[in-house]
C-alpha cells in the first residue's frame, strides 16, 4: 500500500541518519571519559577500547529509543512543513492511521530495546565490571613499567624500578616510597622478586636500606638489610555478594527480590516501555505550523526524553530505597505518559475543543 511503504521508507530514512549521529556523538563522549577512567588507574589503558565498546552496547536501548521517537517527530514535522499531511487527510487518513505504518516499522526496534535492556545490559556492565577488578587486584609490582615512577592502587606507596626481567617477576634497583597509619618510610634496595605466601603476594627485596619517619616522634631510623618483604596483594578472588545489581543478570534480580533488585528492574523494564510511548508520543505533539519553524519539534522532543529519562532515574533511586513498590511506580509512571499520549492523539484525531468553559460571545441585538 502506497500509504504504509511512503511512512515506513521516510522512518527508515530518518532513523538511520539520526542513528549514525547519535552514535558518532555518545562514543566521542564515551571515548573522552574512558581516557580519563585509564588516566586515574580505574581502567587499564590497553582496554579502553573494549571498555568503550561494552559502555556503547548496555547504552543502546536508550540510544535506540531516542532515535525512534526523534525519527518520528522529524518525520511528521516535515510532512505536515511540507504540507503533504493535509494530502493525506483530504484522502480520507486520519492521524490514528498513522498508527499501523509506525507500529510495523518500530515494533523490530521496540523487540531489540527489550532484549537489550534485559539481557545485554547486565552482561555488558558485568564485562566492565570484571575487567576493572582485574586491573585493581592486580599487585602493586604488576603495575610498575621499568623507569618510570608507579603509585600503587591505594595511593600509599610509589614504586620505581630500574630494569626487570622477561618473567616480569623480578628487577633491580628498586625504590619504594610508604606513607601509612603515621609514618613515612622509603626504602631502596639492589634487587627485588615477586612471591606468593598463602595466597598473598609479597616484594622480596634484597641488599638495601631503609629510612622511616614518625609524625608525632622527632628523629629519623636508619636500617640496612640483606633480605626483606612486604605485602602487596591478594590472589584472592573478589566477593560475589559484591556485585551490583547493574551488572547481574535478570533471572538472579527475579530470583532475590530486594529493594535495589526491584530498583533495577523497574529501570530495565522502563526502558522498553518507554519506547513505546515515545511512539504514541511522538505521533500525538508532532504538528508544525508551515509558516513557523521546525526546530520547535525537536527541542521539545528532546526535552520530553530528558524529562522521561530522569524520572526513570528517580524512580530506580525511590524503589531502591524502599519509597515506592516496583509495580505501582511501572502503572503511574508509564501508564500516565500512556494515558497522556491516547488522550492527545485522540483530541488530535476528533478535532476535540477542550476550550469548553470559554463563554461564547451573545450577539449584539
């Protein structure tokens, strides 16, 4: 049918070009922010790329319904500024039979939005997640470059090594510098090895001197060594009680019902009914006066989205902490934007006058 391949090409249209754009932006922004993750020692440098493309994967449910409802609300803006919606309402097509075009081309979109937001989102943020913790369990000996001045993962000690060897478990000319519980201690030493005691790591450093400094003590110690150690780490695997419940799958939040389970449920739930309401949305406020601008559209549909978005924000927050139950938030949330959206549409379609309480002006006698 002429009228349903007309809407769906110019959606299709649309939604690539704005597709392309908001990727291109979100991924510079995403690019920038892992950078300055790698640069404070959260994220190994060598995984920025990887950490980029995880962050981009959990975030496409929000992209894609972003760019559904601004790839209708320019759309129809550009039909009714080119006047081609008075054509298609003088042949007899109201607003709501817009409705079956738009629900054929965004019902695939709508069915990738809720596969993501359940499933894709949690593993991708789990992935993260694991590569972080990788990097921060890591020893302290692990994050030294030859050469070059080192922090360690708490900040409470710099590392400097001189050259290494190939198994990168030892090294010579080796400087450390300790700041803990009052007192500040720099140690040197010729040579150092790596070495796991009871699932421990520890530094072996051999044939060196130690200065240690009390705060509150006047005085300097000065002792010299042929053998001494210090903890750097833990092999130890992490706590899985640990694991927000961003990064677990669905079946678990299901199976554990707590408040921040239930907070984030509703915030993976809401992400694909929010799409769907940004259809009906889109199809009711899109209405261009020809002689005025298109830009009102789209700025409105922006804030509409921020708006939207926020509230999910809020709501996950006040059904984390026990305020609000996940069922009664879903029903007031999204059905009142559905409920709003139906309205509209209808008042659009039946050319309602809710100007009913205006007095009608009384003829002149």
């Amino acid at each position: 049918m002429l009228f349903h391949s007309t809407i769906r090409k110019e959606l299709a249209r649309s939604f690539g070009a704005t597709l392309v754009v908001l990727v291109t932006v979100i991924m510079t922004m995403m690019l920038i922010r892992t950078l300055g993750q790698a640069s404070k020692g959260t994220v190994n440098p060598s995984d920025v790329m990887m950490v980029m493309g995880y962050t981009l994967l959990g975030q496409l449910p929000t992209i894609l319904g972003l760019c559904l409802f601004v790839a209708i609300v320019a759309t129809l803006s550009r039909m009714y500024g080119d006047s081609e919606m008075v054509i298609w309402f003088s042949s007899g097509k109201g607003l709501a039979s817009f409705l079956a075009p738009m629900a054929r081309f965004a019902w695939p979109v709508l069915l990738v939005i809720a596969l993501l937001s359940i499933f894709v989102w949690p593993w991708s943020n789990q992935q993260i997640q694991d590569m972080k913790d990788r990097f921060e369990r890591r020893s302290d000996i692990d994050r030294i470059a030859p050469g070059e001045f080192q922090e360690s993962a708490n900040g409470s000690r710099v590392f400097f090594i001189d050259r290494d060897t190939s198994d990168n478990r030892s090294g010579s000319n080796v400087f450390v510098s300790a700041s803990e519980r009052g007192r500040e201690a720099v140690t040197s030493a010729r040579s150092a090895e790596l070495d796991v005691i009871k699932d421990e790591r520890f530094v072996i450093l051999h044939n060196g001197q130690r200065l240690e400094n009390t705060k509150d003590k006047p005085g300097l110690k000065v002792s010299e060594f042929e053998e001494y150690a210090t903890r750097v780490g833990s092999v130890r695997a992490g706590d899985p009680d640990a694991v927000p419940p961003r990064s677990r799958s669905t079946a678990e939040l299901l199976r554990n019902p707590s408040n921040l389970h239930q907070g984030e449920l509703s915030w993976r739930i809401g992400l694909a009914l929010a799409a769907c309401n940004f259809v009906l949305m889109a199809l009711a406020v899109a209405s261009v006066n020809p002689r005025a601008g298109r830009s009102s559209n789209l700025a409105f549909a922006l804030f509409a989205f921020v708006v939207y978005y926020n509230l999910l924000n809020l709501g996950q927050s006040w059904v984390g902490s026990g305020r609000f139950h996940m069922g009664a938030f879903l029903v007031s949330l999204h059905g009142g934007v559905l409920l709003f959206s139906l309205l509209l549409l209808a008042k659009r379609h039946n050319n309602w006058n809710w100007s009913f309480w205006r007095r009608t002006p009384k003829a002149a006698p």
